[in-house]
C-alpha cells in the first residue's frame, strides 16, 4: 500500500505525505510551492479566486481530462493521480497565452486579485469547445455561464466579457498540447489502482480502490469522514467546523463513476458529477436539468455529486425533492453486501440516515417520470446561481380527463427533512385540475409542514411560499383553454 500522493503541478512531479496531505490545494500551491497566482478570498467556494484545472485520466485511460475546480475546497488526499494546472502554468513560451493577453488589451482587470480565477475559468471555456459539433463562435451567454463562479469586485464584468469574446478559438493554445498527456497517461495509468494510507501525528486518509476495501475501513473507523468531491466537508474543514481524525477518500473506487439508463431507470454511481448529470438530463428531463445547472457555479458541479448531496442531509439539498417525489432509491454497500433505500425512507432526523455503521452509498437509482406526468421543481433563493436554498418544492401528478391523479408533492427547507406530503397528495388526487383546487392544497400544505425562521427567511414566508406554489404549477402547467380562474 502507498504512503504518498502522486500529483503533479504545471507538469512537474510531487510526491506529498504527512501533514502535508492533508492541507488544501491553495494553501499548497501558495505556500509550499510559491504559486501566489492562485488567490483565496472567500474559502468557500464561492468567489473563484483560487480556479485551478484539475487533470484526472478519462474513462478509457488514454487522455487526461481537465476540469475547473476551486483549489480552497479540494485538498490533497482527494488528489492523488492527478495533474493541476494553475495560471502561472497556462503560459505559452514564457509569454501570456491568448486569453491571458485579451485580458490585459480589453482592459479586464484593476485590482487583479479575481483575475487568475477568471482567466482559468475562461480557459476551460474554450476547452470545451472540441466538445461543440458546429462552429466553436463563443456566444456572450456561454461567458456568463462558464463565469457564474467568479466574482469581480472592481472591474466590473462588461471587460471581462469583451476580453473573452475577443478571442478566436483558433488561436487558443490548449492543455494537451501545452503538457502532451502521454507521459501523464502512463504514470497515472500504472499508480491509479494502487491503495493510500497516509498518517500524520493528528489524522488519516485512506483511498481504497474496491467497494469491498471502503466498507472494511468504515467498519473499523466509526465516524470516518467520506470525500469524493468534498464541496460541503471541505467548506467545513476550512470553517473549523470538524476536524475529522479518520477520513475515507472514494476518488478512485471502481465502478462508482457509471451512469447509464436500465429500461426506465437512470443509474448514477455516487461519483458521477453533477456536471455529467446536468449534461444527461440536458433533453431527456429538462427540469432537473436546470435545478442541477443553478445549484452551483461551474467549479462546484465538475466536483459535486448527487450521493454528496444526498449524504449530507440538508433539509434543503436541491436534488432531494425530485428524488422524493420520482421513487428513487439510494443503493448502499455493507459487510451483509447491498440493499437499497427508498430516498424518502433514507432519513431518520435532521442530517442522520439509517445507515449501518458500515455501509456506503454506491449508486442512485431514479425512476423516469411517465411520459403523461407533469413535473415541476422549484429553488427559492435570493439569487439563481450559487446560493443555498431557502425553500424547494417538487410537484408531479398525472391527469385523468379533467381530474388530477397520481399526485406526489415534496418540500424542502420546511422541516429537520426533507418531507413528502401525502395529506396534500391525498386532497389532490380525485380533485378537478383548477385554481381553486391548488388554492386549496396550498392551505393543506400549509398545515402539513414545520418551518422554523433562519437567515435565509422566517417560517412565514416559508408558510406562504408552500401555498403560494401549488399555484405557480398550477399556472405553469394548464392549458390556455382549461385555465379558469375564479
């Protein structure tokens, strides 16, 4: 078993054990290397100062893949068999590539503490551009988007965005060509499926490489902290909010990484991004497309996944909802093997599941809506993107000539979870497809929920919200001709 992290930066091998495991990538990079272009403002993954391309080999193990992360909430025991490019290293020659220069000509920067990450970001704009079938023109909404997780607070965006647009995509020197990636591949290739056991004198991380080896290690270290794309553990690590001792990294277990559809059922191994998630539901389930693409910037969904989000707990994770009112269920791995749990069994109290001691979530497995279904999903917040929900609501029914049936209804940041409605489920279904009838189930709705008042809105507001979206589905799905309003 290694004793190390195999990573490297810019093209240049590190080998990292000890206490220096288990720092953050920018603290890393800025105080161990001296890569100062990296900056850290927020530590949350917020502000995208410290954007960095994250390199991981692809599927097949014949390139490296580059992805945008924010190096302040990925630390290194996450990191091992990977390639990390930081500004400094987009260099082209010595000199500023392509879009670093467009930034300077357009005039995008003043104080230049955002700037690294907006570059990077902007990077992997034009990375994704092979990806594209027709022409790779990159359209001002393409920017916005791929710049969602940077904030500027003195240039404003309008240069940045000119400086992005100005560049041809021709002219852009990409990373495979600026670290051909053979050598990369064949170290990677050789180390990947190696197992880490890295001790300090406080903690320790372990990376198994099978399930069977992860749920061993959760067996015998109660308490374990499980990462994989640790965009909420490492917020709190950095928060001092835990201190984990023992700590279980699930980058590189096989199998985890699949996502594929069994007749009417999506598969989702818990380490599919929510990137790739957002990508599969593009056409085939639009509404949870774009819950996914507003749950966070960029650099959180190339990171994120839908079993973090699950295994966190929160009463108000965005994902929940959907899973709730489609049926789906969270396959776990123990010792006894797997057995799956329906989502909306899955929570005993506030952040706590009915897992074993030893059990792991592998996959997710969610039921397609049937093609007659109307669903909505909703995420109240105080902006679109980037923002922790202050209510979310899932609404799905079918209907039967002009009444409802089949209805499932499920709100978050109501109550310590999650909650399906099935008071409000029961008024619905008989009911006639009316106004008044979602008028109604709004007031049993209201009785139906729990909710305490918190920074992000007091608990009447989240009362009135609970009534106030059974009509907003009600007037997002009607018919002009069977719209009738009282």
């Amino acid at each position: 078993m290694r004793d190390f992290i195999l990573l490297y930066v810019n093209g240049v091998e590190h080998r990292i054990s000890g206490e220096e495991a288990f720092v953050s990538l920018s603290d890393y990079l800025r105080y161990a290397l001296g890569k100062c272009g990296t900056k850290v403002v927020c530590a949350e993954g917020d502000c995208g100062a410290c954007t960095v391309f994250l390199g991981r080999l692809s599927a097949d193990r014949s390139a490296v893949e580059y992805i945008p992360v924010n190096a302040c909430i990925q630390y290194l025991y996450q990191l091992d068999c990977t390639h990390i490019v930081t500004v400094e290293g987009l260099k082209v020659d010595g000199d500023l590539n392509r879009i670093q220069q467009s930034m300077v000509d357009c005039h995008g920067a003043q104080c230049g503490y955002c700037t690294p990450g907006f570059i990077v970001a902007m990077c992997s704009l034009f990375e994704q551009c092979e990806k594209k079938e027709k022409s790779c023109a990159i359209t001002r909404q393409e920017v916005s988007d791929a710049l969602t997780g940077n904030l500027c607070r003195c240039t404003g965006y309008e240069a940045i965005i000119k400086a992005a647009m100005s560049v041809d995509e021709k002219e852009y020197k990409r990373l495979e060509n600026l670290y051909p990636p053979q050598a990369l591949v064949n170290v990677f290739k050789k180390h990947h499926d190696e197992p880490v056991l890295v001790k300090s004198e406080e903690a320790e991380f372990f990376k198994p490489t099978d399930i069977k080896s992860a749920v061993e290690y959760k067996n015998k270290n109660s308490g374990a902290v499980i990462v994989s794309g640790g965009t909420d553990v490492c917020v709190n690590l950095n928060k001092g909010r835990i201190e984990p001792q023992k700590i279980m990294v699930l980058t590189h277990v096989g199998g985890l990484d699949e996502l594929r559809t069994n007749g009417n059922t999506v598969e989702i191994g818990a380490r599919v991004t929510l990137r790739r998630l957002e990508e599969f539901f593009q056409d085939s389930l639009p509404e949870f497309h774009h819950i996914l693409w507003i749950f966070g910037s960029p650099q959180i969904r190339y990171a994120g996944t839908l079993a973090g989000n699950i295994a966190n707990g929160s009463p108000i994770a965005d994902s929940l909802p959907f899973l709730f009112v489609s049926g789906a269920e969270v396959e776990v791995a123990g010792l006894k093997g797997e057995r799956r749990i329906k989502v909306n069994q899955l929570y005993s109290g506030y952040r706590k599941m009915v897992l074993t001691e030893d059990e792991v979530i592998v996959r997710i497995h969610i039921p397609m809506p049937a093609k007659a279904a109307k669903l909505k999903l909703y995420k109240v917040s105080k902006r679109e993107h980037l923002d922790i929900s202050s209510f979310t609501a899932a609404i799905s029914l079918e209907r039967n000539g002009d009444k409802i049936a089949n209805a499932q209804v499920a709100y978050g940041g109501v109550a310590a979870v999650v909650l399906k409605l099935p008071k409000t489920e029961e008024f619905l279904n008989g009911k006639p497809f009316s106004l008044d009838t979602f008028r109604q189930a709004g007031e049993v709705a209201m009785k139906e929920i729990t909710p305490i008042s918190d920074v992000r809105g007091s608990k009447d507001y989240r009362l009135q919200l609970a009534a106030n979206i059974m009509e907003k589905f009600y007037f997002e799905t009607a018919d002009e001709k069977e719209l009738v309003c009282p």
